[in-house]
C-alpha cells in the first residue's frame, strides 16, 4: 500500500438516496463506501433515520475535480427537489498511517463461492481440501474482494467455469487483478486486464507475480481499443452509465459461444441495464443479486 494522503469525504443523506450517491463515489473511484444510520435531524421522530455515507480518494492533484463533481452530483439531486443539505458535507485528510491501518484491518482472508479463497498477500492462510488461494495486495487499486460487485462476479465466473472449460478471458477494468487472477487460479487458461489507471495495471502484474500467474495474464494500460483478439469469457466489474456504453463494443471482444458478466449495477439499476442488453442485440441468460447489487450473464444468442 502507497503511504500518499487521502482524504475521507461524508455526507448525510435521505435512506433513499444513499446507494445512488454511494454508487457516484464509486464511479469516481473510491475504492469503497460505508453506510452508518444517524438519526435525522430533521425529524421529530426519534425513529427517523439518514445515511452518513463516507468514500475516500487519494489527496492528488485529481481530487479538486472529484470534489466538485460530488458537489455537482448533490446539487443535480437538490434541482430534482432532494432533499440533501450541501452543508452536511465533511471531509477529513486522513494520516497515512491510520488510513493504512484501517484499511488492512478490513481485509482478512474470506471464501468466496466454493472453492477460492482470497487472503491479504500479508496473511498466513492453510488451505483446506481442494481450496485455491489467492494472495492480494490492491495497493491503491480497487479490487479487495470486499465489495458485494466483485464477488457477484466471482461467483457467477466460477458457476461459469463448474459448466465449461474457459480458454481465454477479458477483465475489462481489472483493478488489482482479481478477476482475472481468479479466473487463472481456478483453470481458465490465459487472461487478459485493462485499467484505465495505470497504478492498477502495475498492482495487478505485481498480484500476477505474487500467485506465479504471470506466464498466463497480461494486464495492459488503457481500455477496450488496446485490447486485441476474442475471448471465451469477458469479465466487466464497472458501473451502470459505462457498462449501458460499452455493452455492446464487448461483442467485438466475444467467442461465438461466449459470454460477458456484468457487475458494479445497483438493484435499481437493474432494468436499464436489461434494456442496454436488448438494444445491444445480446440475451441476459441469468443474473443473481446481492446485498443490494446485481450481477448478470449475458450470451451473444438465446
Ligand atoms: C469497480 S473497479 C473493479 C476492479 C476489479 N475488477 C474488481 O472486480 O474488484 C473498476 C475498475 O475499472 C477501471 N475503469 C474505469 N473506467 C474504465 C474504462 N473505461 N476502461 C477500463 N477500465 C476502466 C477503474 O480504474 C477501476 O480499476
């Protein structure tokens, strides 16, 4: 993990806005987003309550425009007649060291699905029967695991793979690594990353190399039009208005018998996702929800 300062934003907001304004820091690339309930303040009723929602980014020269765009964001949310106070708006330069140190202590080797387990590149772990382990380190890349979005797609790619043997895949927006790396610990043959963050790109060769992985993926800087070849499996773990754009560039990147997994889409966002799909020209075969999120397989035909 780099030592540069970050900086924790919080806002409070109403319940029923706080997974839209969680999926805006997102977006913006906060690596992830708490929710705590406080009481609220404009109510009478002790029983009403808000969301205090905290995200965090890097103290760099991008943070200024990734300030205003969430204070765009709330303001676009006012004009709608939200009620969100602007001046219920913190945020806190966080020590390195603290921030380091929360932010490790959330990370402790889990299981997900049947097989994988994904543990911190600094904890011991003693495999049990048939577990594959992967060891991480996402530095300042999104991709812990920890996030609902990234085990949706790691459950629905190992269902994918209990079904077919995968030869090859695309992880559009790898992060640290983890989806492809997952992919390769768990039989899929040759993987491919592509990050806009270079940062990222750099975090997930080095996850490459801790797991001995590198032989099989490649992770390159930029996005799809760097990207060459088709793929039996193409992985994307980004948000609603980008996936609703690229949806249908994926194709180009697909197998005949290929498939695409979508994830980074809120319960909400569920229908305009489908819709995309449709107008793509592609068929959702299945999509599975979790704690709020949703994550969907989708094939070239029905
Ligand atoms: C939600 S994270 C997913 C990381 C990891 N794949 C996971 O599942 O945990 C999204 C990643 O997509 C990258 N990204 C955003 N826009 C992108 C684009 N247009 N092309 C490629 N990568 C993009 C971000 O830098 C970030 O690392």
């Amino acid at each position: 993990m780099a030592t540069d300062q970050w900086v924790e934003i919080s806002f409070i907001t109403p319940f029923e806005l706080a997974d839209s304004l969680a999926d805006r820091l997102i977006e913006l690339g906060s690596p992830s987003v708490v929710f705590e309930e406080v009481p609220d303040r404009a109510s009478p009723l002790p029983t009403h309550h808000s969301s205090l929602i905290t995200g965090s980014f890097p103290y760099d020269q991008s943070f200024s425009g990734k300030l205003s765009a969430v204070r765009a964001y709330i303001q676009s949310l006012r004009d709608l007649g939200f009620k969100v106070d602007p001046e219920a708006f913190g945020q806190t330069l966080l020590d390195p060291v603290v921030w380091e140190e929360r932010w490790r202590e959330k990370f402790k080797p889990f299981k997900v699905g049947k097989r994988l387990v994904i543990t911190p590149s600094w904890e011991e772990y003693q495999p049990h029967r048939d577990e594959v382990v992967l060891h991480l380190d996402p530095g300042l890349a999104f991709g812990t695991g920890i996030h609902p979005s990234t085990r949706l797609a790691l459950l629905l790619m190992e269902t994918c793979l209990e079904r077919e043997r995968v030869d090859s895949m695309l992880d559009v927006g790898s992060g640290s690594g983890i989806l492809t790396l997952a992919g390769l610990a768990l039989g899929v043959e040759k993987g491919v990353g592509v990050d806009i963050d270079p940062l990222a790109v750099e975090v997930a060769q080095e996850n490459a190399r801790r797991n001995q992985l590198h032989d099989r993926a490649m992770f390159l800087p930029g996005s799809l039009e760097n990207v060459q070849g088709s793929y039996r499996l193409v992985m994307a773990n980004l948000y609603l208005n980008l996936l609703i754009k690229m949806v249908s560039d994926f194709k180009r990147y697909l197998d005949r018998e290929g498939r695409v997994i979508l994830s980074g889409i809120l319960v909400e966002q569920a229908w305009p996702m489908r819709e995309a799909i449709v107008q793509a020209g592609l068929t959702l075969l299945e999509s599975k929800e979790a704690e709020g999120w949703v994550g969907m397989v989708v094939v070239l035909e029905g």
